[in-house]
C-alpha cells in the first residue's frame, strides 16, 4: 500500500491500481525502453487525474464538514465520508465536484498541448495523456449507471422513493455502454466492469422485488 495525505485527507493507493493502469495502458505489449517509458507517463498521468476526480469529490464533502478520505483501487477510486449523512443537494455537488474537477485538469493541460511550445516528447506525451485521461474518465463516470458518478447523480435527482427507475436506467445504460464500447474500441475491460455493473444493479432490482 502506498499511503499520503494531500490538503489534509488521507489518501490510499493500492496495488490494484496500477496494476489495473498497466493493463489499460497496454503494460502487456511493452517490450521496449520506449514502450515502458511511455506506459510509465501514461501511469502517472492517469494516477494525477484520478487523484484530482477523487479530491473534487473529498474537498467538497469537506467543505460540507464532513470527514474523508480517498481510495484509488481498481478501475479508480473512491472518497468516502464515515459516519455523515448529505442532504440530496449535497449529495448532488459533492458527486459532481469529481467529474468537474477533472474536467477542468483535463482543459489546462489541453491548453498547454495546444499553446506552449513543450520541450521534448516525453513531457508532451504525458501532458496529451493527461487530458485525454481526464475527458475520457469524466465521461465514462457520467454514465447514469450505479455506483457511477452518472447513477449517483440521477439517483440525488429521483430520490429514494424512485430508486428502482434509478437501477432500471443503470442496467440498461451499463448493458448498452458495454456493447457500443467493445464494438468501437474491441477492447474487453471496460466492457467487463460495465457488465459487471449490470449485474449488481439487476441483483438489486431482485432484492428490491
């Protein structure tokens, strides 16, 4: 486990997350100095902008008054707030605080891409990672499906008493995303997890039933 504290909120980075960055970034084809360098800029370009996702979410919880802190584990992270209940507004902003955040880390680095004369390739190749990391995870954390930032925000919209459209709209989402996803990029793991998603969401359905 590699632990730290970032303005005060605790922060956890365990094993699976860069394991799971390694995969995504093609770790199982870097057979080269150049390669390994470059899935080295993608790994820390993608821990940068999951990081900040994260803290949008800890930073507006905490402004809140509530206690946090922050897990990146497979296929990302999460903020919890132990022991504190948000109001639906609340829960509203503290959940579109990630994806806003790391839109706006996503915009200054495609900025510099385009405006700054960047050194060498290296620090251009980690600064492109940079924001097309930050757009593509915002995006795909919009998904309306649970327990996505997209699921989290529709269900602060319906409320509790609509829970079950909330998972209706997450199972199919999760199944449509899954499918469009593997037929525009071939590629099996986010397709994996969306299913995945589909699943837990259908169980719940069941027990709700």
């Amino acid at each position: 486990m590699f632990r730290f504290n970032v303005f005060g909120i605790p922060v956890e980075v365990q094993p699976w997350f860069w394991i799971t960055l390694a995969l995504i970034g093609g770790g199982m084809s870097a057979t080269s100095g150049d390669l390994i360098l470059a899935l080295g800029l993608f790994m820390i370009a993608g821990f940068l902008s999951i990081l900040v996702h994260e803290l949008g979410h800890a930073l507006t919880g905490k402004a809140f008054g509530a206690p946090t802190a922050i897990t990146l584990e497979a296929f990302g992270g999460y903020a919890t707030f132990p022991g504190n209940a948000f109001s639906r507004p609340q829960d509203f902003l503290v959940t579109a605080a990630g994806p806003i955040a790391q839109s706006l880390l996503g915009l200054a680095f495609l900025a510099l891409d385009l405006f700054v004369a960047l050194p060498n390739s290296a620090v251009r190749t980690f600064v492109t990672n940079v924001w097309v990391i930050s757009f593509f995870w915002a995006v795909i954390n919009l998904i309306p499906v649970l327990p996505l930032d997209g699921g989290r925000l529709l269900d602060a919209i319906l409320g509790p008493k609509r829970r079950k459209i909330t998972l209706w709209v997450s199972v199919v989402c999760a199944v449509v995303a899954a499918a469009l996803m593997f037929w525009r990029t071939h590629s099996i793991i986010f397709p994996i997890f969306l299913g995945f998603m589909a699943y837990q969401n259908w169980q719940a359905l069941k027990f709700r039933r």
